[in-house]
C-alpha cells in the first residue's frame, strides 16, 4: 500500500503540532505542514499530497481563498481537502458541501479520534494502531 501523506495547515503551532502527532503517530501516515495559506501554496509546487487538512481561519489567506486556489489549479483541483474549524453551523456545512470540499472537522479535536475522522471522510482504510499504553 502506498504511503498516505497530508498536509496540515493551521496558523497555530500547538495545534498543527498536536495533529501531526496524531496522524504519523495513530494513523502511521506522512505529514507535511504549513502554518499559512501561502506557505500550503508553496509546498504544493514541489510535493505530492494525498490530502489537505485546512484551518479556515488564518491571518493573511484564510482557508477559503486557498481552497479556491487549489480549486482554480488543476494539479491541485483534486486533492480531497478536510476543513478544520472553530466554527461550523449547519448551513456552512451544506455550502462546503456544495464547494467539494471532502469533509469538515471541529476544533476543538479529539486527538484520540482525528486519525479516525479522517479516514472516515476520505474513505481511506482504517490502519489505526493502539498505542501500547492503551491496550
């Protein structure tokens, strides 16, 4: 099987931190990370992503003006994108629907069940391990 590598995008160290642990660590996934929408941009040239799990907001180019970035491209077009969100109402997740965007994930995260989540909305087989201190 192929290796899984997303790209974590978040203006917020802790959080981008706390989700690459989760994803290599449970989901034994690759990660690359961005802390800007410019900088998610910029990897993007250079490095093959199976997915993007994208912070809608962030100072300078918020998620939304990068989803539309990576929807105008079309060696980007179809990269499955998660967004990941403080604040999400019922409508906002119809409209992301409607966008194509793969799936929407709140903040606060469950650290324990992120991997999980993610699977979920990619359709990705679960390859979760346990850690041992929790078998």
């Amino acid at each position: 099987m192929t290796q899984r590598r997303i790209l974590i995008v978040d203006d917020e160290n802790h959080l981008r931190g706390l989700v690459q642990v989760c994803l290599e660590d449970l989901g034994g996934w690759d990660t690359l990370t961005a802390a800007s929408g410019e900088e998610c941009l910029q990897i993007l040239q250079t490095q093959s992503i199976q997915a993007i799990l994208l912070d809608v907001s962030m100072p300078g180019m918020d998620g939304m003006a990068v989803y539309e970035q990576l929807q105008a491209n079309p060696n980007t077009q179809a990269i499955p994108v998660v967004l990941l969100t403080a604040q999400v109402l019922p409508s906002d997740r119809a409209r992301f629907t409607q966008m194509g965007v793969a799936g929407v994930i709140s903040k606060p995260i469950e650290p324990m069940a992120l991997t999980t989540e993610i699977a979920e909305i990619l359709g990705w087989e679960s390859q979760l391990s346990i850690p041992p201190a929790l078998s």
